[in-house]
C-alpha cells in the first residue's frame, strides 16, 4: 500500500486543485511502479507559512522581504 504526502503552503489551494494533485500522485504510482490505485493513499498537508522555514527563515519573512 503506496503512502504519499504531500506538504504544501496554506496559499487557498482549491478543492479541484487538491483533487488533481491526489488522482495525479496516485496515477504515477500506477504508471511507474505498476501499484494498484485501490490501494494508494495520498494525505496533503497545508502548512502555514510562518511554520515553513527556508535558509533559516519562514517563508512569511522571506515574501515580505521580496525573496
């Protein structure tokens, strides 16, 4: 049984757009490792920016700073 996840930032990722990033992980696992789709998890977790770090800052830090 195949686990994915993915992290992302908490940006307002639409629904669809979390759908498609689910049916797309899966359906590389099927297309290159042969796995069965049934049994495929993909979890997405949205992360705050001000929990993301980068080079030794949040990435809030870094937007603001225009990096």
């Amino acid at each position: 049984m195949p686990y994915v996840n993915i992290k992302i930032t908490r940006e307002g990722a639409t629904i669809e757009q979390k759908a498609a990033l689910i049916k797309g992980a899966t359906q590389l696992l099927v297309d290159v490792l042969g796995k069965n789709p049934a049994t495929t998890v993909v979890v997405i977790d949205e992360v705050d920016t001000d929990n993301w770090g980068i080079g030794g800052e949040s990435v809030t830090l870094r937007r603001k700073a225009g990096k």
